[in-house]
C-alpha cells in the first residue's frame, strides 16, 4: 500500500472513520419510556426518499425490547389510507425480552413518503428499545431513510 | 509498504497516538462512571444466589464467558443486556450469577440496577424480599418499576402493594404498576380459592 503524499493518507483516514460512524447509526432508534406510564407512546416520522439507490416501494421495521420486565415493547408502522391491496397498518411484539433478537419484520408497502412509526409497551414500567427500520426498494434495495422524533413519554 | 518522509510520518503517528488518547479518555471516564454508585439504596446488600438441585440446564462456558464479558462492559446499555438475558434462569453457574448481580446492584447506572433487581428475582436468588423493598426506596423510577414488578404473588408483597398505591409522593407509573400487579394477585387468589 503506497501514499503519494501526506494529503491523501489523511483523507483515506478520515474516511474510514465516516463509514465507521455511519455504520453504527444507521438506520436504527434507541429510546425509552421515561414516564414508565403503561399509556407511554414514542412517536417518530420515517421519511423514505431516493437518495440515489431507487424509489422506496417499502418501510420495514422491527423492535428488540432490550428490558427484561413484564411490559414487552412493540411497534405499530403506518402510511396512507388506501388499504386495499397493501395494508396501511403493521404491529410486531418483542414477546421474548431476555435475548438479543428482534420481533418479527414487518412491511408497510405505501412508496415514498413520510411513515409514522409508533412504539408502545404493554404495561407500566422500565422499557427501553431499539427499533431498526430501512426503506427499501421493489428490489429490495436500501434507499434513503431518514427519522426524527415527534414524541417522547 | 508504507513510505513517509520522516516529518509526516511522525505527524501521522501523532495524529493516531492523539484518536487513541481521546478514545481511552472515554472509556476511562465510562468506567469509572460504571463504579461510582450516587442514587442506589442497595450497597449494603450481601447476595446469594444457589444452584437448584434438579436445574436440568448444565452451565455453558461460551454461554458464560459472553455474560460476564458484556457485564463489564464500560457501556450501561451492554451491562443491561447481559442482566436481560439472566432474567432466565440457566446456562450460567450460579456463583458467577452471584457475582455479576452484586456488581450489578450496585452499578451506578439505575437502568442496569433495575435490571439486575429483575434478573435477582428471576434467579430465585435469596433474601429477595429485602433487596425488592431496598429497590423500591431507590431514588430512581426505573429502579422502583422493576423491584415492583418483581413482587410476588404472597401476601407480604401484596401488603407493599397497597402501601406503594397508598404513597401521596410516588410516581402515576407505580401506582399504576402496583395497583395492575394486585388485580391479579386478586385474580390468582380468587382461581386458588376456588381450587380452578
């Protein structure tokens, strides 16, 4: 491995160190139920846009419960109100909290655009989460997807 | 092979030598922050957790190894997912069960306290009632949350029930907690007295 000059070694640095940092925040949302109100509902917007890797066909989503307790954590990813022939609406339940898995993926078919994503727990208590969503393509290519936060409890 | 003049290489190596220097400060700073317990009510609490005679489950040293690994973590949220995963019960000895959770309880973190108070319940791990009622005058809700969820179906925690809802000062989280766990100590009563 040859350097032509100092200039280039540092830019090859620098980004190594930009993909690290966006491997570790890709595409993923930790968060917790401050309040421990079993009501507590965290709500976060999903924007799926083509950022160059194709037009989104889909959200998916899943939950992984990362507190052991009796409350289990779950999702509810919805988009649109023309159900017929893709569902608008999809739930998926962390059941088993005491391991490193996720709940079961689930697919919002609804294009691009803006995805509301829900995450609620069944009961009063301590729950924190990591939800990890990607917007894909028909193909079932990653394409833009951006989050941010609407509400906290 | 790598060819520098002599000056950029060393300004290389400094520029390494100083991403690393700020790397190790973080951690240095997490763990220290991971031993200093300021919130916890339980730092006098002794531990034990026994094996069960009949424990069908022989302890699996990968298993083991992992656990104890992540609950050394200098990072909160991995301490929590090794205490998570001993919320069921098998797999790891006993004794190293013990240690981790009395490390644990007294983790300055309240999310890994509470669910070490969990992971304790979950274990059958002695003098249970006493670290639940040290738990739940810890200053921290997610502490409390826990030791309240890990309350069982007897009649001395049903008495801690009532007198949690009964506390003008406690958090809605716990009252609601509390008063949902006696609905279905009601329940359970109600199936045992009618023999179901």
């Amino acid at each position: 491995m040859q350097f032509s000059n100092l200039k280039e070694m540092l830019v090859s640095i620098f980004g190594f160190m930009a993909i690290y940092v966006g491997t570790v925040s890709a595409d993923n949302q930790a968060g917790s139920f401050s309040t421990g109100l079993a009501a507590a509902v965290d709500f976060y917007q999903v924007t799926c846009f083509d950022d160059g890797n194709g037009v989104p066909s889909y959200l998916e989503a899943q939950v992984k419960d990362m507190t052991a307790s009796t409350s289990k954590v779950s999702i509810l990813a919805y988009k649109g109100t023309s159900c017929t022939t893709n569902k608008c609406a999809q739930f998926s339940v962390d059941t088993t909290d005491s391991d490193t898995t996720y709940s079961p993926l689930v697919k919002v078919i609804q294009g691009s655009g803006v995805y509301n994503l829900f995450v609620m727990h069944t009961a009063a208590g301590a729950d924190s989460y990591d939800v990890a969503f990607h917007c894909k393509t028909s193909g079932g290519v990653h394409t833009g997807t951006s989050v941010t936060s609407k509400q906290q409890q | 092979m790598l060819k520098l003049p002599n000056y950029k290489s060393e300004i290389i190596i400094q520029f390494v030598i100083f991403f690393m220097s700020v790397a190790g400060f973080t951690n240095h700073v997490f763990a220290d922050s991971a031993k200093v317990n300021l919130g916890s009510s339980m730092d006098s609490i002794q531990i034990y957790c026994m094996a069960v005679h009949g424990d069908a489950l022989e302890p699996d040293a990968g298993f083991t190894k992992s656990i104890v690994k992540l609950s050394q973590s200098n990072d909160p949220a991995r301490r929590v997912s090794a205490l998570s995963q001993l919320a069921v019960k098998g797999l790891i000895d006993a004794e190293v069960v013990q240690k981790i959770l009395q490390a644990a309880i007294q983790d300055s973190d309240p999310n890994v306290r509470g669910q070490a108070v969990y992971a304790f319940a979950q274990q059958g791990c002695g003098d249970l009632f006493v670290v639940l009622e040290q738990a739940l005058q810890d200053t921290e809700l997610s502490v409390r949350l826990m030791a309240l969820d890990s309350l069982g179906v007897d009649e001395r925690s049903a008495a801690l029930l009532k007198q949690v809802i009964e506390d003008e000062d406690e958090a809605q989280a716990i009252k609601d907690l509390a008063a949902m766990k006696l609905e279905f100590l009601a329940a359970h009563n109600q199936v045992q007295d009618n023999g179901i």
